[in-house]
C-alpha cells in the first residue's frame, strides 16, 4: 500500500489537445491512472488486451457506451458512442517518436499469392476491405518505458489516410528467398512517402505498416508518469 500510495503522489502529466472529439478530461486522467497501476507491478509496457479492457472501462465510467467486439471478430475490436473502432499498440524498443510501425495490421491468408507481381493486386484488396469494417484506429505508444520515466501516447491513424494505398505504387521483393514473394506499396509522391505497406511472405503472411508519418495522424492524449521508487 505504501509503494502504492508513494507512486500516486508522484509527478505525473496527462494532456490532451482541445480539439480531440473522443476524450475528455475524466477519461484521459483515469486511463493514465490504469497505466500507472499496471507499471506499479510490471515493467512491461501495457498490452492490446489490457488497452482494449480498460478503453472499455474509463468510457463506461465517463457514461458513454463501450462494448468490446466478440471474440474472434474480423476488424474493429471496440464500439464506442456507436463509433467501430480497431485498436493497435506499438511498443518495440526500436519505437520512433516520428514514424509508426504496426507489426501486424491483419492476416493474409486467403487469395492468389506466388511469385507473381499482379499477387499484389488482390493482398491490397484484402486491405482495403478490412478497412471498410471499421470507422476509426486508436493506437497506443509506449514511446518510453521508465528511463528515467514512462511515455505513452494515444494517436489515431485515419482510415482515409490509409486508404489511400488504392493509388499506392506495388514493388514485388523477386529476389527474395521467401515463398509466396514479400512485397510493398508504396503510399505518397517524393522522397519521403507518407508510407508503406509490407505483405510479409513469412510464416504467419501478414501485412506491415511501415515508416507511417505521425505528422498525418492526430493525438489525441498522452501520459508521462515517473515509475515508483524502491522501498
């Protein structure tokens, strides 16, 4: 109780910027308490399942309708205020402040994929489909992990913003050792594309989002706390 207590009364700062439309004061200040409870007993950076359930709890306690998704659904993992929403987290030691990586945004596992570059054509169809089962995407950042303090944020991706891959331009890795052919999609003109998809050939054949500009996105809140001190 004392290390609990001690941890509470530390320094900490939970912002967000007036304009968010989808949290309010009450909620920022709760879900950073839940990130500070959880770093009380673990090192570990907060997890999907712990994101998704306590999303849930700070909005049903705020009185807004939250439910979570069957287990199992194919898309969105939330209903917010009527609104289906895919929840992602990032946490690699590699994290950039900049640019926003999700390991993996969805499964490929259905359709034509070989060593032919049109292959490519229809893993993007798979994409563009699965964004059309969700409204919005909620992605947590453990930007910093208790040295000296903790940093997470709280950014939303736009749907638009990725659906734009449809113009996107398609690169197939053919020298690649992997079967089916990894691949890309390039999204964005110049040398600094707003980002890219990777159709990972590998064991699980999965998509990637890489090198994704933050400067696209939109914060919605952000949490830095000092971890508890030893007693």
């Amino acid at each position: 109780m004392t290390r609990l207590l001690m941890y509470f009364n530390s320094q900490r700062t939970f912002q967000s910027p007036p304009q968010t439309d989808i949290f309010n004061s009450s909620i920022v200040d709760d879900f950073g308490d839940i990130l500070r409870l959880h770093h009380c007993f673990s090192r570990e950076p907060f997890s999907k399942d712990k994101f998704e359930y306590a999303l849930e709890s700070v909005f049903r306690v705020a009185e807004i309708s939250a439910n979570l998704a069957p287990r199992g659904q194919r898309g969105y993992d939330i209903i917010i205020d009527g609104q289906r929403i895919s929840l992602k987290t990032e946490a690699a030691a590699s994290i950039q402040i900049n640019t926003i990586h999700i390991s993996k945004f969805m499964e490929l596992g259905g359709g034509e994929w070989g060593d032919n570059p049109k292959d490519l054509i229809g893993l993007r169809d798979q994409f563009l489909k699965t964004l059309s089962t969700f409204d919005r995407i909620l992605m947590l950042r453990a930007l910093k992990k208790g040295r000296p303090d903790y940093i997470y944020e709280l950014v939303e991706i736009p749907v638009v913003l990725l659906q734009e891959a449809r113009n996107g331009i398609l690169k197939m890795k053919s020298d690649s050792s992997q079967f089916p052919k990894p691949g890309y999609c390039y999204i964005g003109k110049g040398q600094k594309p707003k980002y890219c998809l990777y159709f990972d050939g590998g064991g699980e054949r999965k998509l990637q989002i890489k090198k994704l500009q933050k400067a696209h996105c939109i914060l919605h809140a952000s949490w830095t706390f000092a971890p508890p001190k030893r007693i």
